[in-house]
C-alpha cells in the first residue's frame, strides 16, 4: 500500500451540489455544449433514466422537471481545495492529479493507523457534501483504479484479480483505440492483457503497447507534489446577490470545514476569524472574532460567525462573503521589511467608493457616451489609469452654437400652433417662440418595456436666448442653451 | 405638386430593408403615388412582385437596383428604357458570375460602359457623394459627384437629397444642394425608404442585427436612429423640402421621363432550329403525326380531330417551337437510355402523347385539353418532365446548358422566406432570448414547421419563456412582420427558363450553389407573370428506382417494358387492396396505406383516384368520406346539379380534380375557356388569396345566373377553395397513377430488383432501407450481406427473389475505392485477405468498416477474425507487406461476435441489417406487447401495447393536431394515433424517442388497424439500434 488515491465521482456535480443548497434531493445534470449539441457529461442519481453522453434535449424528455446546469468553476476549486486538506492528513505528499482527484504518497506510513484515517476522512468528507472514493495500492495507477471501484475504502493487494475484470475505460484509451477494442470485442482490462502486447502492439502501434501496461497496472510514474495551503482563507461571489442570512451560514459552514481541515493538515489552529461581506454597493462589512480558545472546531466557529451573522444588518445585498483563519502558529518572517509608505496601496479607490457612497454611484467617475441614439446618454466609468491618445480630427469638427446642457433639464409647459412650439410656461423658462427649428426625431429600446421616444427643437424666444427643447413621452424639458 | 418615391428597397435587399414590394406598393396606393422606383440592392428581385402588385393598384412600378461598387459605395440606378434594362441584366449577371454569392462589385468601368439607358441618383450614406462626404470631406465629395457626372451626364444624374430629422442632415444637405447648383444638376427628393409603414421599422432593425450577427442590446448606432425611412406622400415630402421645392418637383419629373416597365421586357423564347423549307409549325405537325401513327396505329376520327385542333391552336398561340424543344429534349434523353415522362396538365394533350412527351392517352382518359390549352391563354402552357433523379437528370440540365448557353438557361430561383420555428430562432436571438430556451423550442417543435395547435406565445411559454416575459410582446409582433419575408434565394427544384438570344438581358443572373449551375433572380410566379417559359426537369427517386429495376431485369434476361404493362393484373391490384404499398410511390404513407383497404382499387383509374384524394385538397374539401362511402355503396351517388353528372360521374358525383371544376365553371357558370384559364392560374396562385377569393366571387356570380341551387354553389365553391390548397389536375394523377402501378407490378412480379432498385436510389420515399428490407424479407426476398468477393458496387439480384447487397451501402467507403476494388477483383478474385489489403488502396477506416460490416468474412471467416487481421495492415507502403496478414488472421485470438453485437455493427456501418429486425432480439423482455401482426387477431377497443422502432411521425395540417406514428417489429409495421393533448404532454418523448412503447385501444375500420395511444414512453433500456424515421407533415 504505497499510494492512495482520493477519488470524488461526478465531482462537477457534487461541487455543484455542495455550494447550491437548492439542489438537494432534486434531479439534477451537468451539461456541457451549446444548443442542441448540449449533452449530458454528469447526472445526479435522482435523475432516472439519465447518462453521460445523453442529448440535454432527451435529458428534459426522459425525467421531467430536471434542473440542467452548466459546470461552476468557483464551486470545483473550492471543493478541491477541501478534497486536498483532506489529502494532506494522511501524507505530506500530495499529489493534486485532477479536477476532484488526488493522489497521496503514502510510503513510510502506518498501514492500520492510515486506513483508519481513511475512512474517518471518506467519512467526513461525505458529510460536508463531498463523498468519496479512497483507493490504496502499490503503484499510483492502482490505487486510481483502485478508487473508482471502492466503496468508499479499498486497498488492493492482489493486483492481477482486482484488473481482470475492470472495464477498458479504465485504462483510458484514446476514441480510436476504443472504438478498434470494440471491434474487436474487447471490454475488459483482462480482455486486453490477455492479448499478447506484441501483436497488440503490431496492430496499434506503442500507444497501444502504452495502453496495454495500464490495462496490465505496469505502468509506474513520480507525483508532482503540492504544497499545502499557506493562507487559511476562503471566498465566494454570490450571482444573483443574497439578502438574507442563510446563503451565508451554509456557505460559512462549506468554508469552516475546509479551513479546519487545512488548519490541521499543517498542524496549525486558527486564533483569529476574519469575516468581510462584500456588498452590492461596493462597500464592504467587515469583523474580526478573536476566538475564545484557538482550535479547528468547525462548530465552534460557526458558533461565533452564526451569532454575528444572526444581528448583522447591511444596508445593500452581499454579493460576496470571505472568510479568514488567522493561524495561532503564524512563519516566521520578518515583518515590514517590504511595506511601502501606503498601508493601503488602493486608498484612491477606497475614497473614491467612499465618495460614491455619499453622492451616488453614477455620480463618480469619467463619463463615456453609450453605444446608442438615445440622446446625452452616458454612463460614468471608473478614471482610467492611462492617458488615450488623442483621436484624428474629425473630417466635419462641429460648427455653430454650443449646447450648454442643464442638469437636470428644466421641466417647461409648451404650446404648440401648427405642430411647432409657440410658447414656453411655467418653470425657469417663459417666452413667445420667434423661431424654432426641427423637429429631430429619435427612439429606441423598442423591444423593451422602457421603449423611448424624442423629439427635439431648438428654438429662440422673443424675450432673446436660443434653448434646446425635446419632449419625451408626453412631458417637455429645456435641455440647455446655446451660447 | 406629386410626389414619388424613387428609391424604395424591399426585403429582397435581403437583410436590408423590412417590406415586401406588395407592401410597399399597398402603401404607395394609399398615399396616392403614382409611381413607385424600387431599387434592391445588387437586383431586381422584387420587380415583378412591384410590377404586378402595382399593375392592380394603379402604381407604376419603377425598375431600379442599388449597385454595389468596387470601392464598396452604392450607386442607386432607375431603369429609363429597355436597352438600359437589359444593360442592366447584363452588368448585374457579369458581376454575380464572377464572384461568390453575395461578394459581387460592380468596376466603374463596367458602370461607364452599361450605362446607356439608366438613370443614377447619388445616393444616401452608402452612396459615393455622401460617403466620401463623411469620410474625406466636401473635396472628396466633389470628386466622386465628378465621376458619376462624367459617367452619366447632367441628363442622367439626380443629386438625391433625403430629410430624416436627423441632427446634423442639413450640413450635409447644403453641401449637396450646393454642389448640385454649381454644377447645374438637379436634384431630387427621396426618402430612401426602408420599409411601407412607420411600424415597419422594427423589422429592419432585427435585420440589421441578423446581417452584423449581433443583438438588439449590443448594437447600438448601428440601428434605425428613427422610423423615419417609410413611405411618405405628397403633403408630408412637400413640406419637408418646402424650401426645396423643386427637389420633390423633380420626382415627378424623372418618373415621367422613365419610359420603361416590366410590361415591355420583350422576352422571346427560343425557335426550334428545323429542317430547311420546314417552318415550326410545320415541323411540329410532321413530328407530331408520326409519332401519333406510331402510337395509334392510324391517325382517323377522334384522334385526328383532336390533334389537328390542337395543332391548330399550338400554332395560333405561336408556341410550336416550344413543344419542339420539349419533345427534343425527351428525345436527347431517351436517347441515352433513360427514362422521362411528362406529368402535369401536359397528360391533357395528344399533341404531347403523339410526340412520346407524355405517357397518357388523353382522349381514351377523356382528359380536357383547356386544363393545358385554351384560346385565351397568355401565359406557356407547363410542361414538366419526370426524370430518374441524379445523375442523368443532371446529364439533361448540363445538355440545356450546352445548347443555349450559361447565359440563355438558367434555374428558377426559389424565394425562402422567414417561416415558423426558423424565424423565432433566429429573431429571438436578435431579441436577446436565451439559447436555451431557444433550443428547448426547437427540441419541442422538432421535425421541421410542425402545424401547431398552440398558439406561438403558449409554445414559448413551454419553451420556459414566461408570459411576464418583458420582450414577448415585441418578439411576437416581429415575427408576426417577418414571417413570410425572403430569407435568401434557393433554387427550385428543376425549372429550367429559356430564351432567345441572351436570358441575362430579360433577369439578372447568378451562380448557383450547386456548381456548374446558374440561376436566375426570379421565382416560378415572377416567370409566370413575365410570360416567360420554364420547363420544368424535375428529379424522381422513383424514376431513377423504376430505370435500376428494367435495367437490372435486363441484365438477368427478363426485359420489362413498362410502357407495355398489362393495366389489369389482379395480384397488382390485391396488394394494393391490402395496403401491401411500403416502397410503392405515392401510395406508400400511412395516410394511403388507411384508405386503400376502403378504397378497394380494382381498375387504373381507382389508382388514380387514390393517388388524388389523399392530398390537403380533397381532404380539406371533405372529399375523401362522401367518395369513398359512395364507392362501398354506404351513400347514394349524387349529384350537386344535373349538368355535373357528366362531369362528375367518373368520380362519383364527387369533386377531386382540377379539371371537373374547369369544366363545372364552363358547363355550369358559363366560363369562356379564357376565364377557365383566369381561374386555373387563380387555383395554382399561392401568393394572393385576394386574387382567388375575387374568383370565388365571379364563379359564384356565374353559377347564380346559370340557375344553379345555392347548396350546390356553396359545396363548389369550397371545392374550389380547397384546390388552392394543394389538388392534383387529373392528368398529373394519372402520370403519377402510371408510375405507382409501375412501381407496384415490380413489386409483385420483381420483387428482388423491386427492392434492390429502391436500395440503390436512396434517399427516396417514405421508408429508410432498414425498412424496406424488412418489407423484402416480409415478402420472400432474402438478403445478403455486403462482400468483397461477391458484392458489385450497387445492390444486384441474385435468382429472383435475393438480393446481394452492394458495397457502395457500407458508410465512410468512398465510390472511388469501391471502384478501385472491383477492378482489382476483375483482375482477378482475392486468394486471401492478405491479398485483397495488398491489392486495394484503402484508407484505415475503410478497411475497418469493410470488416466491421461482414463484408470481409468470406476471407477471415468471420468479423472479428477481420478486424484484428486489417489493424496488422499498415497501407500498401507497408514495409512487411510481402508477410501475409491472413496467416496471422487464421490465428485470430477474437471471439466471434454475438447476435446482438453483429446487429449493432449492421447498424453502426450500414445503417440496416440484413438479418432479422432488431426487435426480436427484444421481444422476449416485452412481456404483455402485442407484435404488429397480432395486432389483427385483438378485437377492436382492446386495450393493448405496442412496441417498435419510430419509423415515421407525421402531423398533417389537416388532422387538427392529431400526430399519425409508425412503429416497425419484426412482423410489421403498427399504427398509433395521438391525440392533440397527448402530443403535447410527450411531445419531446414522441419527438426524440427512436424506439417507444404505446399503449391505448385498438381501432379496426374495416381491415384498417390504429392504436389510439393513451399512454406513450420511450425504450431506451431496450438497447436497440437507432434506426432513421421519417418525420413530416
């Protein structure tokens, strides 16, 4: 029992599962392609009647009422993450071999106190949403055998039995490879090996002599080992923001146990819990819990963090929550030999949050026309860092008055003669119309509910002075003047 | 003052603007215009559409088209006289030939050269002025303005001035008036117009959006700044340029100066060229009375009356040349040994009997000549040609093209339009709907514009569109406005338009998808219109299946001579009788094989009937029921009026063909043989229900006065309605009789080169070669397997009733290595696989299949033993490839494949088997399922199920809803119907499902076997091969 392998099946799914909480206990299928060439790639047990490889379309058919999803990155890393602090209580060797897959070096180790622990971890794991299937054997390449078939510990001994009777597609052969072997009617490991390697190397050439020696478990290799985790932290963006505090506990919960995990596979505690929600106005609650008693105690944790999240009262959505243990036995380093003058190196973005606080998001920044015939609109964006370079003049530069916008455009009564305006009431603007120009048109948005419509006239009043006036739906602004 | 508009696009600028030319002109007439200069980009797509749409609403329609330059401005050009016309055609057909669809460029070149008779405006932002004017300023603007001056002259040139109450148009505006005065040209008002009406204008920008592959949301300016660009009259433009009075003066002006419409193309169609001394009527005579001595032995009495009456009126007509070059073209192919016949209205006449055009005898059928030929007629008089399709069907249309050239031939377009779930797919994209919301629709209404018996908004809400959805009003109301606008232009399926001289001086032409093909920019009712000819050479699976199976008798030394069947033979008629008809053409669907138990055909003509009655026409003129219980003496015959009997006695009082009310409208309402002609049009019209209702009107006028009862004019009328809605003339239904009886008496008589024939001309029909063969095998015909040693390239016959399938059925081998491999084995046969890999130069997968597919066992002894020796193989530059894998394929450490493995690997490779159908090796785990053949001995309103492969679901608009599904097992085919509501409760489960289990009651009218499904589900655990289904309406 040299390695084990640390195994999480349909892991995309179950990431998937773990971080949304509606999901459980419903028929539930990962789909990856577009359109109608979407196809099923993992498929919860609730959904009867449904496989990998399976149409989306035939999915919807086969179980009514499923819930097709797309695979979330951010849900994977972070159950990898927790995958591998499992992984690091049992070896420092760690081997990160795929998406919910791990590989531990376990040379040196205790083989009864190891599978004990095992199976305490496949335990726990299953518990925090995450099952899986921890195989042990002599070289790596059995003890991933050795995982898919274990329910959920198996240590292999007699390797040349355990092969025999394993699908081909453990061994991963190439589409080309398969579809010869299926020819051939060649469905085993042991179907394979019983072929002699030479003729099978004859006919598909070495990557076919490669496909025999993992049908036969011969091939060996060297982990490329991971360091355990450094920082004790853990992050999550909610997509559509969340408002109540619920989202949050399970999410803190998700994050506890692999913090604690973390924590005790580098044989540290965490004395202090940082807890920042991100909001949706951009700003930011933060609190500190100095822990009573430092620990990796999961419940204890969520007891402070729960507590607090119970009052908390923010005055915009959260759209993101990060959590952070402060390890009681911090590394050595010699602090503040690299600290800059600023402390906090984004203070200009801080002020300027702080500002839009105050006056309004889309108070603050530098404004940049839409792509759109909607007239004076604009959206401000943040300054940017660099100076853009000067555009060509323009073949037309704009000639006549300027516009001298108001803002907020001047509310103003018109009565019209003829279809033209005649006179301006009420307001900062009275007047007899002497001349007037237009009218411009212009609409958009149509396939919208908030649809629009303008029609624009400049027009000079016999008291003197040009203005700008447009009427949209129904009501009439003076939108400036021209010099 | 009056106003026209003189540079209007349609939506056959495709992409570009939102209106049909109808439209346009409806909106023209409203205002008041007189005329209207319709300009399409790069075309004149829309020109008779305008001309004739105009002609009715008193609008003068206006030829024009935007030209695309090489410098990628756009010149808009008006047609003033006919040889600017056909300079027009020209440049346009130069253009479009050189280049890959859509990417012609007009050279200015070019344009000096063709510019005789045409008028060019300068333009709106794409124009050469005014785009110069954006990108180079006022200089730039000026050289390009000179260059159009230089080219057309001040008489020729309108500097166009538009007014859109934009910001900023009257800078540009001044420049232009200015430039104009300077250099003394005038100018003109336009609007540039888009689209008829204001809210229209949402169209073009979904099109905008179609044509940058881009979103409402995302594109921006690049949409309409306002719905300014619509048809505006004389009030509206006058006092938009009323400081430019004479700009919209102008308008009138130039329409005026504009001599030329559509009503002068001057199109001629090609003579004949005839013996010296021999003029084309006396020409088509001599030919014509030879060929009738040969059929009929002697030419007297009836026969000679009726030729030399028709004769008499192909001469009048002046369209002896026409029947010439149709009767030569047959010649050409029956010269090269393949088959041809004419269908259609054709059949009507002994002129195209006596020249061996058509194949029915018109005056022993008493069919009515006016259906094809009357004094009156204006427009060619159709005749199409049926030919085995594919390559010798080709063979005739390159032939066209040898004898009149690429530019005095070419295919009749085929205008796309926007349809059902096409259009919401495409619009709700643009409306920014999501994909997969989009995909679960085309998932839900799979198979093609299923009829639907929900409304579209109800189908989006299945789809997971919500009702509260912010956009479905405006998707809705959009594809409301694009349904039925043209999408692109296809080719139709063999119409084939001539004429003397160049055709691209009468229509633009362009290259076709196909190579080797043109086409021309004009759909069959455009041709029709311009009084332009069009033979139509159409392709026929059946024929090219009936051309395989004579030559396949004749090669095994039993010749048939289809033209000399016995029309009488009783077990032709007794499997017709049975509904035995998989394979047979026209009576083969499950609608046929419903009514020919009923139907009981005993004689030709009862075939003939059956082929015209189960068509929308008859069925939606509730033809079907009163015939067939008149026939089986449930009803008494009959009939609406007294003088019908001798019209409507045939069909027992009943109408079901063209022809009858040609002849009710003569006999009955007085209809001259002009007006029988006006109504024939009318009935085959399918764009203008106004035009068929005002004849609806007239006929029913006529039948009042001529004293006919009001419940007989009501049942006539809707019999003529319904004929709009697809009916068979009697002619064409006797062709096509004359076909399936062909078909049915190989069947009987041939049923080994019957099947082998319908193998080898796939696709064709209803049924997929997995079904056909299981119909074969039903039948006594065995199969064999496909084999390197025995196989030829298409399936042969083998004694009379096997049939050796042929290597060309196994997929992913190329024709080439076919080929390559039957001359090696001519060489001589394979001693040994090692042999026939040395010898035959095929790819890796090839060979793969080839072993995979059993066609190597005679060989390796078994699939298996195959593919393991064919891996060792390593192409002909093997260095080892004088060691003899076949040694090594004796030793072959593979296990022979099982039953269910072999079937897999049929389908995998053949898409068939020629084994028993995969259902028996289910049906031991189908406990308590009837097979199809049970199904005869369960007593009708039994609950029972069924279980089988889908091969066909079909959803006429006709059945309301109803969804008509076959199942096939290894007895037979079943039936089930499906309710509307259970449709749409398992409507993906019906829709996706290759093989389903239904159960419901079992309905048995006379002999006619349905389940009427109440529960369906589908059978994937059953592990069945997928086979193909025919879906349809």
């Amino acid at each position: 029992m040299n390695y084990a392998v640390l195994l999480v099946p349909d892991f995309a799914l179950r990431a998937l599962q773990r971080s949304d909480p509606s999901l459980a206990g419903r028929a539930v299928a990962l789909v990856a392609g577009e359109g109608r060439t979407a196809r099923v790639t993992e498929a919860s047990a609730e959904a009867r009647g449904v496989a990998p490889g399976l149409a989306a379309t035939l999915a919807m058919s086969r179980c009514p009422g499923i819930v097709l999803r797309q695979r979330e990155p951010e849900s994977e890393v972070e159950a990898h993450r927790l995958l591998l602090a499992a992984a690091f209580t049992l070896s420092p060797r760690v081997e990160s071999t795929g998406s919910g897959s791990c590989t531990v070096d376990l040379r040196g180790a205790d083989r009864t106190r190891t599978e004990a622990l095992m199976r305490l971890r496949a335990a726990e794991l299953a518990a925090s949403g995450l099952p899986p299937r921890i195989g042990a054997g002599a070289t790596p390449l059995l003890a991933a055998y050795a995982a898919r078939c274990a329910e959920p510990v198996l240590v292999v001994d007699d390797a040349a039995e355990f092969l025999k009777p394993l699908p081909l597609s453990f061994a991963a052969p190439a589409p080309g490879q398969e579809a010869i072997l299926r020819g051939w009617g060649i469905m085993t490991l042991g179907g394979l090996t019983a072929l002699s390697k030479a003729e099978v190397g004859a006919r598909m050439g070495s990557e076919g002599v490669l496909l025999w020696e993992r049908a036969a478990g011969e091939t060996n290799r060297v982990l490329r080992l991971v360091e355990p985790a450094r920082s004790f932290a853990a992050q999550w963006a909610y997509e559509p923001p969340v408002e109540s505090t619920e989202p949050l506990l399970f999410k803190m919960r998700r994050f506890a146990e692999r913090i604690a995990l973390e924590l005790r596979g580098a044989g540290m505690v965490a004395e202090k819990l940082s807890l920042t929600l991100l909001l949706e106005d951009e700003t930011d609650h933060r609190r500190e819990f100095r822990l009573p008693e430092p620990g990796a105690d999961v419940e204890g944790w969520l007891r402070v963090l729960g507590g607090h999240l119970a009052t908390v009262r923010t005055e915009a959505r959260v759209t993101g929550v990060r959590l952070v243990a402060a390890p009681a036995r911090p590394p050595e380093m010699q602090e503040g030999l690299f600290d800059t003058g600023l402390r906090d190196g984004a203070s200009f973005w801080e002020n300027l949050a702080r500002v839009a606080a105050i006056v309004g998001d889309d108070r603050v920044g530098t404004p940049e026309l839409l792509d759109t015939h909607r007239p004076d609109a604009f959206v401000m964006r943040r300054p940017l860092e660099s100076v853009t370079p000067r555009l060509a003049e323009p073949v037309h530069p704009a000639c006549g008055p300027t516009l001298r916008r108001f803002r907020p455009p001047w509310p103003v009564e018109v009565s019209c003669e003829g279809g033209m305006p005649a006179r301006l009431e009420g307001g900062r603007l009275e007047g007899r119309v002497r001349a007037a120009l237009g009218p411009w048109r212009a609409s958009g948005d149509w396939w919208k509910p908030e649809n629009w419509e303008q029609e624009t006239w400049q027009v000079e009043l016999s008291g003197g002075g040009i203005y700008q006036i447009a009427r949209s739906a129904g009501a009439w602004r003076v939108e400036g003047m021209l010099d | 003052m009056a106003y026209v508009e003189l540079h209007a696009r349609s939506a056959f600028s495709f992409l570009r603007a939102g209106s049909l030319p109808e439209s346009l002109v409806r909106e023209a007439g409203r205002l008041g215009m007189a005329a209207l200069g319709l300009c399409d980009r790069d075309g004149v797509y829309g020109a008779v559409r305008l001309h004739m749409s105009g002609k009715e609403a008193g609008v003068r329609a206006l030829v024009g088209s935007e030209l695309t330059m090489e410098d990628g401005s756009v010149v808009p050009v008006l047609v003033a006289t006919r040889a600017g016309y056909q300079a027009l055609c020209g440049l346009l057909t130069t253009v479009h030939l050189r280049a890959e669809k859509g990417e012609g460029r007009v050279g200015w070149a070019e344009l000096a050269e063709a510019h005789h008779g045409l008028v060019a405006l300068t333009g709106d932002l794409e124009g050469p002025v005014r785009g110069a004017w954006h990108a180079g300023g006022a200089r730039a603007a000026e050289e390009a303005g000179e260059r159009l001056l230089r080219i057309f002259g001040r008489e020729h040139l309108y500097v166009e001035i538009q007014r859109h109450r934009v910001p900023g148009e009257e800078r540009e505006n001044t420049f232009l008036v200015d430039w104009a005065r300077a250099r003394g040209l005038p100018i003109l008002a336009t609007n540039g117009v888009l689209h008829a009406a204001p809210e229209d204008g949402g169209v073009v920008d979904v099109f905008t959006c179609l044509r940058h592959h881009t979103t409402l949301d995302a594109a921006g300016r690049r949409l309409s700044l306002n719905r300014e660009r619509h048809l505006k009259g004389a009030p509206e433009m006058e006092a938009l340029f009323a400081d430019l009075p004479e700009a919209v003066l102008n308008t009138e002006r130039l329409a005026g100066r504009i001599e030329f419409t559509l009503s002068n193309l001057g199109y001629r169609f090609p003579d004949h060229p005839v013996p010296a001394g021999e003029s084309q009527d006396s020409f088509l005579r001599k030919m014509t009375l030879f060929g009738a001595q040969q059929r009929y032995g002697s030419v007297v009495g009836n026969v000679r009356r009726q030729i030399e009456r028709e004769l008499a009126l192909i001469a009048k007509l002046g369209f002896s040349g026409y029947f010439l070059i149709v009767w030569d073209l047959c010649s050409f192919a029956r010269e090269r040994g393949s088959l041809v016949q004419g269908r259609g209205s054709a059949a009507n006449s002994a002129v195209c009997y006596a020249l061996g055009i058509t194949a029915v005898d018109p005056i022993e059928s008493k069919l009515l000549f006016e259906r094809f030929l009357s004094e009156g007629r204006t427009d060619w008089p159709d005749i199409d040609l049926d030919l085995p399709s594919g390559e010798r069907r080709e063979e005739l249309i390159q032939e066209v093209y040898r004898r009149y050239g690429r530019r005095g031939a070419a295919m009749t377009a085929n205008v796309i339009t926007y349809r059902g779930r096409s259009t919401i797919r495409e619009v709700g994209k643009v409306f920014g709907f999501p994909d997969d919301a989009l995909d679960r629709f085309s998932s839900l209404y799979h198979g093609g514009d299923l009829p639907q018996t929900i409304k579209l908004g109800e189908q989006l809400r299945m789809a997971g569109v919500p009702d509260s959805h912010p956009r479905l009003l405006a998707l809705l109301d959009t594809c409301r406005r694009v349904k039925g606008l043209p999408r692109h232009l296809g080719q139709h399926s063999g119409g084939m338009v001539l004429s003397a001289g160049n055709l691209s001086e009468f229509v633009p032409l362009e290259n076709a998808r196909m190579p080797g093909r043109s086409v021309l920019q004009w759909d069959k009712n455009d041709i029709e219109d311009m009084g332009m000819l069009k033979v139509d050479l159409l392709g026929l699976g059946m024929m090219a299946a009936l051309q395989d199976a004579v030559e396949i008798c004749a090669r095994r030394g039993r010749p048939v001579d289809l033209a000399r069947l016995p029309k009488d033979d009783p077990a032709v008629f007794r499997m017709l009788q049975e509904a035995d008809t998989i394979g047979i053409f026209q009576v083969e669907s499950r609608a046929q094989m419903s009514t020919l138990p009923r139907m009981k055909p005993e004689t030709f003509y009862d075939l003939a009937v059956e082929v015209a009655i189960i068509r929308p026409g008859p069925i939606q003129g509730d033809a079907v029921n009163p015939y067939l219980k008149r026939r089986s003496g449930e009803e008494p015959v009959t009939y609406p009026d007294e003088r019908a009997r001798p019209i409507l006695e045939r069909t027992l009082g009943v109408v079901l063909f063209q022809e009858q009310i040609l002849r009710l409208a003569m006999e009955l309402g007085g209809f001259t043989a002009a007006e029988a002609d006006e109504l024939r049009r009318a009935i085959g019209f399918t764009r203008s229900q106004e035009r068929l209702d005002r004849m609806k009107a007239r006929l029913e006028l006529a039948f009042r006065a001529n004293g006919v009862s009001e419940p007989a004019i009501a049942y006539l009328v809707k019999s003529l309605a319904s004929f709009a809605l697809y009916g068979f003339p009697e002619s064409h239904a006797i062709s096509f009789a004359l076909i399936a009886y062909a078909s049915a008496w190989l069947k009987v008589h041939h049923p080994g080169a019957f099947y082998a024939s319908l193998l080898n001309c796939q696709p064709m029909g209803f049924y997929s070669p997995a079904s056909l063969i299981q119909d074969g095998r039903r039948h006594g015909v065995s199969f064999l397997p496909v084999c390197v040693q025995a196989s030829d390239a298409k399936s042969r016959v083998d004694g009379d009733t096997t049939v050796r399938l042929g290597l060309e059925s196994v997929r992913g081998v190329r024709r080439q290595a076919v080929a390559s491999l039957l001359q090696a084995r001519g060489e001589r046969p394979f001693a040994s696989l090692g042999d026939f890999l040395r010898r035959v130069d095929l790819g890796a997968a090839e060979r793969r299949a080839l072993a995979g597919a059993g066609a190597l066992n005679a060989l390796a002894g078994h699939r298996r033993s195959a593919l393991w020796t064919v891996e060792a193989f390593h192409g002909q530059d093997d260095l080892f490839r004088d060691t003899d894998p076949a040694a090594e394929g004796e030793l072959s450490p593979l296990e022979r494949m099982t039953l269910l493995e072999r079937l897999h690997a049929d389908y995998t490779h053949l898409s068939l088997t020629a084994g028993a159908h995969p259902m028996r090796l289910a049906r031991p785990l189908l406990e308590g399922v009837s097979t199809a053949a049970g199904l005869r001995d369960v007593p009708a309103g039994a609950r029972v199920r069924i279980c089988g492969s889908v091969i066909t679901r079909q959803r006429p608009g006709t059945a309301k809803g109803f969804c008509f599904i076959t199942l096939e097992d290894e007895t037979g085919l079943a039936n089930a119907i499906v309710r509307p509501r259970l449709f749409e409760e398992a409507r993906l489960v019906i829709n996706l499902e290759p093989a389903l289990l239904i159960t419901g009651r079992l309905q048995n009218e006379k002999g006619v076997i349905h389940i009427m499904a109440e529960e369906i589900s589908g059978m994937p655990e059953l592990g069945l091969p997928e086979q193909s289904s025919h879906d349809f309406r």
